[in-house]
C-alpha cells in the first residue's frame, strides 16, 4: 500500500509538472520545445529597437521571433555551436558576466578605493633591481637578497643613487637611464612595486621589494597631483581624404586667421571641419586627460592652454591639421563615477591574486569543500621531465591510482583531471626549471579553475536573470555566425553574382541632379558682393583669392567640386542655373555658387555604389536563405500558449 501510494503521488507531481512545462510552451520548432517566458523577455527587452510599426505588435514581433530562432536552430545543424571560435568567445563572456555575482566583496571595492586615491598621484622615481625569479634555488635568492641589501646600505649613507644603478642595477637600459623612470602613476607598474613607491616618502628609498622580476629598490624623486580632465573643441582638416581640390595646410591657416579676425568657431567647425562627429556639435570633443588620446601633440597643446576660449595655433597631428579652443578645466572625477573601471582593473589585475583567494574561499564556504588525496608525491613520479620542456604527454591513469584531489559541491576533482589541465596548460606557459614549482603553481590554478566553473554551472542553475542573459549572448554569437557564413561572406565572395544583381538593379541607383561649381565662403556681405562682381568680369578662383585674402586676413574659401543639389554644402534653396548665383547666408558666413556646368540625373556605376550594392545583395540571399529555413523547419505555434502570452504582455 505504501509502494503504491508513492507511485501514485510520484505520478502526480510528474503529470503536473509535465503539464506546466506543456502549457508554457509557446511553439515548437521540429518538436522541440521554446518557451514563452523567453519569447516575452526578448520582447519587452527588444521592443523599442523594432523599426517597423507593423512588427511591433504581438504577431507581428512573433514572426521575427521565429525566424530569430530558425537562425539558431540552423547554426546548431551546422555545427557552429562546436567551433573554437565560439566556445571561446561564449567562455569569455560567461567568465566576465559571471564576475558581476561573484567578485562583489569588501576586498575587490577597498583595492578600488586605494587605486583611486594613488590615482590623483604621479610619481616621479629612480630603481635598482638585482634579478632573481621565484623559481630560483635557495642560495641564488640569497646571494641576489644579499647583494640588493648591500646597495641600498651605500644609498642610505648618501651615495649618488643614479651613479649606483648605472653601476649594480640589472634592469636593461639602466645603464644609459641611472635606473630613471619618470613619471607613472597607479596600475603602471605590477602591484609590489606600486605599494613600495606609493608607500616611500618623497626623497626616501623604499624597503627591499620583491617580485617576479626580482629585488628593487626604489628612490622616489617627486609625487605631483595628476592633471584633470579637459575639455576643449576643434575643427580638424584632414590630410589623409584622397585628393584633396586644397591644401590642407594652407586652408587650417585661413581658418585660424578667420577665428582671430572674430568669426564664429562653432560655425566654422560645423562648415569645414572633417572630424563629422564633432562638426555637429560645434567642434566639441569628449573631455580627457593626459595619456587618453591617441594624439600626444594635441593634448600637448590642449594643455597648454590656460583660460576657457584661448586657441592654439594650427598643429599637426597623425590625424591631420587642428586649431583647438579651450572650453573648460573639469575637476577630478568621484570614485563612485569611476567605480566600476577601477573594479574592473583590479579583478583583471595582479591584484586578482588578492581578490581570487578572497573568492576561491566564499565559494568553498557556499557549497563545501574537501581536501582529498595530496598531488604532489604522485605527480612528481608521474610527471616525466619532458614537461620542463612543454611537451610532455599524458599517459591515462589507472583507475585505481585515480584519487580525489579535492571534492567541491557535489563534483569530485581527480587526478585524471588535474593531468588533462597540466597536458593543455603546458603549452601556454614560460619554461620551469623545477618540477616541484610548476605543479604547485599549476595546482593553485586548476583548483581556481574548477572552484571557478562550479560555481558558474551552479550559477546558472540557480540565477534566473544570469541564465537568461547568458543565453541571449550564446544565442547572438550563433547568429553572428551563420549570418556571416551563409549569407555575408556569401555575399562578398560571389563577384559574378554581385555584379549581375546590379545590372538586374541599377535603375534604384539615381544620381540626382549635381553642379559643377566652386562655392565661395566669404565673411562679410560686402566681400561677397566683390567676389559676385569678380566672377562676373570672368576672374578666376585663384585671382579673387589673392586679392581679397593677404598673409594675415582671410576674407574667403573657395570649396570646388561636384555636389549634389541638396548637399550640405550647397546653400538651401539655390537656383540651379549656370552662372553667378545670388548671395546667401550659411550659418555666419556669405555664399556664392559659380555653377559651370549642370549634370542630369543620372544612374550611378557600379564602382560609385559598390557598398549599397552588396547590402541589397546580401538582403537578397538572406530573403531566399530564410524560405529555405521555413521549409526545412516544422514551426508549430501554440495558439494557447500565444493566446496567454498576449493576455499578459497586455
């Protein structure tokens, strides 16, 4: 009776569970099942990015969804979710993803804390450094504590430090240097040496420090207050644009002349400026301190500027030409603004170490920990020394011989394991010198690694909201990767089939109607009117630059090309004729058009549309791909389950 009464309650929780699984169930996609918890989470998450109004409603969204997941299923048919790349790239993430639940500690925000505040500091030392690496026998350590030792006894009695390094110190280049490094400040140098010189006083030489380069000693010669974010505008004439109708050289210098004569920055910058993406805001560029640009000239002369509105002169850049105006000096950021990059550095740091034992120990404590058999006197039998040399071979250990290294959880770490990681690990590591190092160091790592994914597989078992993320990134990555396989590359590698979608195409490629013109930009009403009278009397571009523009005043730009007649460039509402225009105004500028010769509209060549082409291309092929994907794939929708969902994102 008991028996029986277990079946049936076993029974019972099994049909009820089974039901809750079947009705949640939105569609199925060749009987497999996907649910609507997902479906709804990706369309409140995604809805706002929908572009098409007709997809925005609840069926409409559904049919992007199933094609969403025909891509999934399809990249999983080929295979993708088995590639390297893939399983890197979705292992990369899960580690960094899995650092936000995990890496939340007291010791991760008091590194970030201490980081900050020697970040307001450079400093300014000399070093001597005696090598020895961690792997050392016992006498080299000593003889090389012995001989650092020594040296900094003669700097402490006062002798010259620099003459000492260039004399003992074993640091390459120290000797043409005297042991200099100039100024650094917090995350420059491994986390040893920062303590040592963050902790030594200005003029003082540091205690012995040891790391895996070896000893140091550390004279500091200054700490000075790091500089503070600025943030300033430019106009930018880029040398690097093809053939230019200018000189880039020569057209900064007109505009730094224009600037000096009163004319509006802003104005220029929207006009003339090539950087585009500051043009639009009036040549204003993100705030940033020293050593954050790729540009050492121009934050040199960025900083050299001493009152909001000062300019440079014109300067050269890898980037082009520059005038740069100062708008403000910031004051120094909070910690709490810069919180999670400092957090960041630190868990990605060499003060992991710190922060990892930190974790290894809350994980051992969450789900149990038991030591179990000890490595080393097997491995150091077992290990041939043919993996001082990174190439040794694992040999299959008997079941017997097979002990537990250590028990996490509910999953045992064998020696099997452990030798399979030394096998891999091998390959990617410096050279040893003693077998008994390299297990020690590889036994700490394989340790952290399985406590590591423990708690990662446990994570996602337990925590909704990290599960569902983790699976829109895995599901991204495949999509990417059947796109890009079957529809992409495709694309750009099918040349023939390219260029005949644009002969069977080409009349959706209309040039509108262009002008072949020379614009004149000219500062006041009154030089325009003198430039319409000139070109009038048949004056060329050149002799109306030369008489209306001297060494120290530029009085007009003259921009010549072919446009389109609703560039930007052109002024809006421009009578399309040949011959002089009218004079208009463009922002604080005075145009004129010398239009001399009006091209039809017209179908633009394959070369002129080349990348518009291969987009609509590659439109194509995904459009075919798709129908082929709805005929392979049975979709069956629950029309219950789609009832219900609408019923509740409603």
């Amino acid at each position: 009776m008991k028996n029986f009464l277990s079946v049936c309650i076993l029974a019972f929780i099994c049909a009820t569970v089974y039901s809750q699984d079947k009705k949640d169930v939105l569609m199925t996609i060749n009987e497999k099942p996907v649910y609507a918890k997902e479906f709804e989470r990706v369309y409140k998450k995604n809805l706002d990015l929908v572009q098409d109004e007709s997809q925005k409603d609840i069926d409409g969204y559904l049919d992007l969804f199933i094609d969403y997941k025909l891509k999934i299923a399809e990249a999983k048919a080929q295979g993708l979710d088995k590639e390297s790349n893939y399983l890197s790239e979705l292992s990369k993430y899960r580690d960094q993803l899995s650092r936000n639940y995990i890496y939340e500690n007291k010791i991760t925000e008091e590194l970030a804390k201490e980081a900050y505040e020697r970040g307001m500091l450079d400093i300014d030392a000399t070093h001597i450094l005696i090598k020895v690496d961690y792997e050392a026998v016992p006498q080299d350590t000593l003889a090389a504590y012995n001989k650092i030792k020594s040296i900094r006894e003669k700097a402490l009695k006062g002798e010259d430090f620099k003459k000492l390094a260039r004399t003992y110190s074993e640091e390459p280049g120290s000797k043409e240097r005297g042991g200099e490094l100039g100024y650094f400040s917090v995350f420059t140098m491994v986390y040893p040496f920062e303590n040592a010189a963050y902790n030594t006083k200005v003029g003082e030489i540091s205690e012995i420090t040891r790391t895996s380069f070896g000893y140091h000693i550390i004279k500091v010669n200054d700490k000075r207050k790091r500089l503070p974010k600025i943030e300033v505008s430019h106009i930018m004439i880029s040398d690097k644009k093809g053939a230019r109708t200018f000189n880039p050289e020569e057209r900064i210098n007109e505009i730094y002349a224009m600037l000096n004569q009163g004319e509006a920055f802003e104005s220029l910058a929207k006009q003339f400026s090539d950087d585009k993406n500051s043009a639009v805001n009036g040549g204003k560029l993100k705030p940033f301190t020293k050593g954050e640009l790729r540009a050492s000239e121009f934050e040199d002369a960025a900083y050299a500027l001493k009152n909001p509105g000062d300019l440079s002169k014109p300067i050269k850049t890898d980037f082009g030409w520059h005038v740069i105006r100062l708008e403000e000096k910031l004051p120094m950021e909070s910690f709490e603004s810069k919180r999670e990059e400092l957090e960041k550095k630190v868990t990605d740091g060499d003060r992991s170490k710190i922060v990892t034992s930190t974790v290894n120990k809350r994980i051992k404590e969450k789900y149990g920990f038991k030591k179990g058999v000890s490595y080393l006197p097997y491995f150091d039998t077992y290990l041939g020394d043919a993996i001082l040399k990174r190439s040794w071979t694992m040999t299959p250990i008997p079941a017997e011989e097979d002990k537990v290294l250590f028990t996490i959880g509910d999953k045992n770490a064998t020696f099997t394991g452990f030798a399979k990681y030394i096998e891999d690990r091998q390959r990617s590591t410096r050279p040893y010198k003693l077998k008994e190092k390299l297990l020690v160091e590889f036994y700490d790592e394989f340790e952290t690694k399985e406590l590591k994914d423990y708690f990662k597989e446990k994570l996602e078992e337990e925590n909704e909201d990290y599960a569902a993320i983790l699976n829109e990134y895995r599901d991204g990555l495949l999509i990417f990767d059947v796109m890009d396989k079957n529809i992409w590359q495709k694309g750009k590698n099918d040349s023939i089939g390219l260029q005949q979608y644009y002969e069977k195409t080409k009349e959706n490629y209309q040039w509108k109607q262009r002008v072949d013109a020379d614009i004149y930009s000219a500062t006041t009403e009154a030089f325009a009117q003198q430039i319409q009278k000139m070109l009038n009397e048949g004056k060329t571009s050149e002799e109306i630059k030369t008489a209306l523009n001297t060494d120290d005043t530029v009085n007009v730009l003259i921009t010549p090309g072919v446009f389109e007649i609703d560039q930007r460039e052109l002024p809006q509402n421009l009578e399309i004729k040949k011959g002089v225009s009218k004079i208009s105004q463009n922002n604080d500028s005075f145009v004129i058009v010398n239009i001399k010769d009006i091209i039809a509209p017209g179908i633009k060549s394959f070369e002129d549309i080349k990348g518009k082409v291969l987009s609509n291309y590659q439109n194509e092929i995904e459009a075919t791909w798709m129908q082929s994907l709805h005929s392979k794939y049975n979709v069956e929708v629950n029309k219950k389950g789609l009832k219900r969902v609408k019923k509740s994102l409603k």
